[in-house]
C-alpha cells in the first residue's frame, strides 16, 4: 500500500510541477518546436513623458515575428495607447516625431501584464530602432524600449 502511495504522490508531483513554468526556464514550446525562437533578447522600456516599466522581446514563431511584452509590464492608464515600431532611437524618440516612419503594430491591449504584437509581413526590423507606447490622439510618448 506504502509503494503505491508513493507512486501515486510522485506522479501527482510531476503533473503539478508540469503546470506551472517557474521564472527562467523555458517553456515546452520553447524546447520542442523549432519554429519558435528568441530574435532579441530583453530590452527594457525607457519613461519618457509618463510612467511605464517593463520588457520587450522579438520572437520568431514559424515565421511571423512578434514583440512580447513581459508580464511585469506597467503603463500609467491613458488615451488612445498605441503600440509603434520607430526608426527612432530611445533617447532621440519623442512625442513630436513618434509617428514619423513608424510602423503601427496595433492599440495597447493592456496597462499591466504581458501582451504580444504581431510585426507585419515584409517589415524588416533592421529599419527600426524601438518599441514605442505612445498616446496617438495628444502625440505624448510614454515611453521606449530599444530593439
């Protein structure tokens, strides 16, 4: 009776342990399917007028690129968020010249926890230099992160 217990206690361990990625490690997906791959790794997003924190990531998932914020992301709640590639650096990007050659990759989805943008087909990212989240109807930058 001990034996079986044991076994059946272990077995629960492995099914609980399997259920939940533990910070650092890299999921299933990541280790079994080819497809998926990290581009670039962390880049942290820079205030620039109002409160924002977090990661950016590019990943490459068979064969669509895609920006993935970290689930510790955090912007100050706004109008009008949007989500942009820039052919603007971090230090030079501003509310002024946001939408300048920039690429809209959609609304920001929301102000806390992780989210993902697709980068559209034919977009090369060798053209841009950041990640903006940026107030389209006031052109105010919250903030950027460096690709």
């Amino acid at each position: 009776m001990a034996i079986v217990r044991e076994i059946a206690l272990s077995t629960v361990i492995s099914i609980i342990l399997s259920c939940f990625a533990l910070p650092g490690m890299a999921n299933a997906e990541q280790v079994t399917n080819p497809t998926h791959q990290i581009v670039m790794e962390k880049s942290k997003f820079i205030r620039k007028s109002k409160s924002i924190r977090g990661d950016i990531t590019v990943e490459e998932r068979d064969g669509q690129q895609v920006i993935v914020f970290s689930e510790d992301f955090k912007a100050k709640s706004g109008p009008d968020l949007k989500v942009f590639l820039s052919p603007h650096g971090v230090s030079s990007a501003s509310g002024k010249n946001a939408l300048s050659g920039a690429v809209r990759l959609g609304e920001l989805k929301r102000t806390k926890g992780g989210q993902e943008y697709l980068i559209p087909q034919g977009v090369d990212l060798a053209g841009y230099d950041s990640v903006l989240v940026h107030c389209e109807a006031y052109s105010v930058l919250w903030g950027a992160a460096a690709i």
